[in-house]
C-alpha cells in the first residue's frame, strides 16, 4: 500500500513488559534479566550510600516541616531507589526536570540541602543556581517541568551537545495535558529526554486504576511512539540500570523514552495530608516489605561486599548531614518580603508597586506598626 504521509519507515517500539524488570528482588537476591545487567558492586554501594543519607534527609525535612520551620514537606520516603537511581545514571552535564517530591533527587545531584528547601519554606521559587547543578527548579504543578525538558533537550540538540534530560513525575502527572504535548512534541523531535514516572499508586487520595486504563503506565508510551520501561521501583540496581540505557538510547538518537517505575508513596501525600482517609494500613505494610534500602543493603551483605563498619559510615554521614541542616535552618534569616517582587520584571508595573504597597502596609500591622 502506497504511504499517504510523509513520515519515515520505522519499527514500532516493543510493547513494555506487564511484570516489571527486576534485578534484585525483595529478599536481595539477584535476578537475570535478558535485556539489563546488574551494575557493577561499586556503583551498587554508590546507590546504597544515596539511599541512607537521602532517606536521613527525607526524615530531618519532614521534623523541620512539624516543627513549622516549613510551610510544607512533600516525603518521598520509600521511594528512593527512583531518587537514588534515576540521578545517580545521569551524566554530569544531563539535566534534571525535578518535582515538589524530589527533594532526595537534589540532595544526591550535589545540591545545598538548604537551597533544596528553601521553596518548601515559601521564600523563593528556587534556593539554588539551576546552571549550576544542571537541575531545573522544582514545579508545583503537575507536569509543567516536562514541556520544559522537551524544549531545553531539542535546543541543545540544535545546538550540538549530546546531553539529555531527566524528567521526574508521578502517576497523577501523566493524566495532565502538558504530559501530552511533552511527550507527542518528544516523540516528533526525537528530543534526548526520559520522562521517569515514580508510579507510588496515589495520586494524594486517587488510585492509579482511576487514572488509567492502561495495562502499565509505560504502555502509554506507545500511543506517542516512544519507547517503554516497566521497572521495579524500589530495585535500586533495576531503576538504574534501565534508565541509564534510556538516557544513552536518547543521546544517541534513539528517541525519548518512558520509564514508569513501580514504587510506593510510605508517608502522606504531605505533611497536611490523612492518608489513612483512602488507605489501608495493611497496604502500607505490605509495600514496607519491600524497602527498597533493606533490599539493596541484603544483597551487599549476602555478597561480602558491605559490613557493619560501611553500613555505619553511611548512616553517619546522614546524621552530619542531618545535624548540619537543622543548625543552618535555625540560623536563617527571616526572608524580607520585598524579594518577592525584586526579580518578577526588569521595570515593575504599576500593578506590581500597588501590591509591594499592600504588602508593606500588611507587614507593618501585623509588627504592630499602625
């Protein structure tokens, strides 16, 4: 039959698979897999370490946010192998798309624990240089960081570098139109990104099976004609093994690609959140069991690659980082309001001195100054 368009001859990509791709299982124990190979014990230690002192970093967040030191903490408790994996198979010069929910993400890309939560405080959009780290702010909204990726990624192409970008986001994020246009535009211009979709079954109080009809959230992929990952999210080895060959696929040409790794949201949706509302604690119990920290820190032992000695400098460095957070979080400065309108435009309008204005005037009452 004659081709009535203009696109060229291509193979569909393969259908992702129902069961998804694990190198580790929840015992520790090794599994083959045809297509992914375990990374080597050094970089499996690399991950581990990730983990232990993300998850201390997830834990300390979550008392500043208790304590009111945080407007807000979104945990990503349980799910950092997705965190730790999915950062630690980036290149230097990728860049990372992160969530409200990444906050480990950023802490293991090298970032200030302090500059990582200074949105969370409510005093800037973004506390860090996104050059410098090569990681976009965090978004708020779901999927806005994703047309975001697509369009760094085809630009940088169009420039002549071959790095790729990382977009993290969660099941609910793909059900939103800009999901779409990121990954139809992806598809079209075969841009250098991989959509990671930290699948942790709620989206706050609504469940994947009233999301999607899909048999994985990877099999939306194929609508777009990119490829799809299935993977064990909470098999750090696994994550990382099956994104980085997704980001060499996309610097090389291959096309984008989305992962969708199969994890679990431990805590609420955030620190304000009653999960217990639309949740079962045997649910929770069962996704305990498959702590992706436990699984990983199994095998080493079960391999001789990791004793007590390792496993506790690993903690202690959480608790250095830990300790380091809560003395530079009490030490900070109370923001000065003014900053919220020092960098919205290069001349401000009239609108913009009206509100400073009205914002002076609030703050001057509320310090009881008339």
């Amino acid at each position: 039959m004659e081709r009535t368009d203009d696109r060229p001859d291509q193979a569909s990509p393969p259908l992702p698979s129902l069961e998804p791709i694990r190198l580790v299982d929840q015992r520790g124990r090794r599994v083959d897999d045809p297509v992914h190979h375990s990374p080597d014990h050094a970089v499996l230690l690399r991950l581990l370490r990730g983990m232990v002192v993300g998850r201390r970093f997830d834990r300390q967040a979550g008392a500043l946010a208790r304590q009111g030191r945080l407007a807000v903490y979104p945990s990503s408790f349980g799910q950092e192998a997705c965190q730790v994996g999915g950062v630690l198979a980036m290149r230097a010069d990728d860049w990372l798309f992160p969530t409200y929910r990444d906050s480990v993400a950023l802490v293991t890309r090298g970032v200030d624990p302090v500059g990582v939560l200074t949105l969370l405080r409510g005093d800037w959009h973004s506390g860090y240089d996104p050059n410098r780290y090569r990681c976009a702010p965090q978004c708020t909204p779901l999927a806005t960081n994703a047309p975001h990726a697509v369009g760094l990624a085809h630009a940088a192409r169009r420039a002549g570098s071959d790095l790729a970008a990382l977009v993290m986001m969660g099941d609910g994020a793909t059900s939103e139109g800009d999901a779409h246009e990121a990954y139809n535009f992806a598809a079209v211009w075969n841009a250098p990104v991989v959509f990671l979709v930290q699948n942790n079954q709620w989206a706050i109080s609504v469940p994947v099976r009233k999301q999607s009809r899909a048999p994985t959230l990877a099999h939306k992929a194929i609508g777009y004609g990119m490829r799809g990952h299935h993977v064990d999210g909470n098999d750090a080895a696994a994550v990382y093994a099956v994104v980085s060959r997704a980001l060499a696929d996309a610097r090389a040409g291959r096309g984008p690609a989305i992962v969708e790794a199969r994890t679990y949201r431990m805590d609420p949706h955030t620190n304000s959140d009653a999960p217990q509302r639309y949740r079962d604690d045997a649910e929770v119990e069962r996704w305990r069991a498959r702590d992706p920290v436990d699984r990983l820190t199994a095998l080493l032992r079960a391999e001789g690659r990791l004793d007590d000695a390792a496993l506790a400098g690993f903690t202690q460095e959480g608790e250095e980082l830990a300790a380091d957070l809560r003395e530079r979080m009490a030490d900070e400065d109370a923001p000065d309001p003014d900053e919220l309108f020092a960098h919205v435009l290069a001349a401000p309008t009239a609108q913009l001195t009206e509100q400073r204005a009205a914002l002076r005037d609030e703050v001057r009452k509320e310090a009881g100054h008339g």
